[in-house]
C-alpha cells in the first residue's frame, strides 16, 4: 500500500475539513500509548479521548461524541462487543472499529451484529488503520482482508446449509431473486466484501464516488439494512455474493 492519503479536503471556500474525531478504547496502556502517537503524525486524524474499559468506553463517548471509535473486544467491565451494542444503542451515528488481536469467528460474528463497521487484526499496518477510519468515517464499512474472506466463506457456508429450508418462497422464486440487486450492485458488495472504499470501488469499476454512493444506497434499500457492514453480511448469507 503506498502513503497514507492527506484525508484533509479543500472546501469551497478554500478551508480544510475538520479533522475525524477519535477515541480510543484500550486496557493495555503501552499498546494504548502506541496507537495515540501513530494517529498523532497521521493529519487529519484527531484524539479526543481514550477509556480502559468498556464501562467508560460508552460514557466517553456520550460525553466527548467522537466520529470514530477504535474498541478493543478484551475489556475490563464491560468487553468491547457488549460496549459497541450499548453505543449503537444510544449513539448511533458513532462508527466503530473493531481493533482486536481475536481473529476466531465467533468474535468477528458478535462484533458485526452488535454493529461494528470495521474490524481491523492488532497487526494492521499504519496506512490500513488511517484508511479503515477515514472509510468507516465516510460511512463505508471496513474489514480486515482476512476477516472478509472468512466472512465470505462462512456465510456462504451457512446459506448452503440452510438451503433446504430456504430455497423458495411460496411464489416458487428464490431469495436472491425476490431481493432483485442488478448486477452492477452484486458487483459492487463483492468489493465492499474484499474491504474496498468507495473510491477503491470507483477506480476499479470506472465510475464516480457518488455513482457508488448512489449504488450502495439503493443495495440498502432492497436488503432492508442501515449500513454497508449488514448489506454485506446479509447478502452472504443470502447467497447474494
């Protein structure tokens, strides 16, 4: 991956965009010392806070309103995917990313559903981290290229367990064929499921931002979902993807 990309904007007017707001969710103090001088030369990135466990996670972000909120899951009190559902709860405009050394499903499952719209393995590069929050601030949903792949497959795997239970509506049509996604819009969860932007996704389609935008919102529309995250997960296990 190459240098991190500048994520403060010209306006109109010439001023920069204010920098993404976050906080960070962290018991081990040197790993928590580590993230806060990485995002400290990263511009455009600004820490407005950090908690030890999960309890003080979600008052500090009542208090502070961070855009972005990178949660550990082993956390004193309250672990961080019962500290994400609490937020998603009473803060929901809050994006969090998961930022974890548990990689077994079970977690990565837990966190999606709770409402995390990242996941991001401890071992992440600075470049990937400043990218997973400047996408998940954008709105998009960000996973770990490992974890996606493992998203894919387990999902996949459980649709086709599920199959004989599932595999027609009483009109005799199939759910994918009901959901009715162009396959401009398959296309396009495919990349979100690899971990693309949207201006990845773009570039790799030959289209704008905002015709990606556009695309994604109608996805949501017809998966009855709120964000990209569950538009992808539901779509897996629909065998969408």
């Amino acid at each position: 991956m190459g240098p991190i990309v500048n994520p403060v904007t010209q306006s109109k007017g010439g001023m920069a965009a204010e920098s993404i707001a976050v906080l960070i969710v962290e018991d081990h103090e040197i790993t928590r010392v580590g993230l806060k001088l990485t995002l400290a030369q990263i511009e455009g990135i600004k820490i407005v806070g950090e908690a030890e466990d999960g309890r003080a996670a979600v008052e500090q972000v009542l208090l502070l309103h961070p855009q972005v909120v990178l949660m550990d899951i082993g956390l004193p009190l309250i672990d961080g995917i019962d500290a994400t559902s609490q937020i998603k709860t009473e803060a929901p405009q809050t994006r969090i990313i998961m930022l974890t050394s548990h990689d077994n499903d079970r977690d990565i499952f837990a966190a999606l559903g709770a409402g995390a719209d990242g996941y991001c393995l401890k071992e992440v590069s600075s470049n990937q981290l400043a990218m997973a929050i400047r996408t998940v601030a954008d709105g998009a949903a960000w996973l770990d290229p490992g974890i996606a792949s493992r998203v894919l497959r387990a999902s996949v795997a459980g649709t086709q367990a599920a199959a004989p239970e599932s595999a027609s509506s009483p009109g005799g049509k199939t759910a994918a064929h009901n959901t009715k996604l162009s396959q401009r819009e398959v296309e396009v969860l495919n990349l979100v499921v690899e971990g693309l932007s949207n201006q990845e996704i773009a570039e790799r389609l030959f289209l704008s931002v905002e015709t990606i935008k556009t695309h994604m919102r109608h996805i949501m529309e017809k998966l009855a979902v709120s964000d990209r995250t569950q538009a992808a997960v539901k779509a897996m296990r629909q065998g969408l993807v």
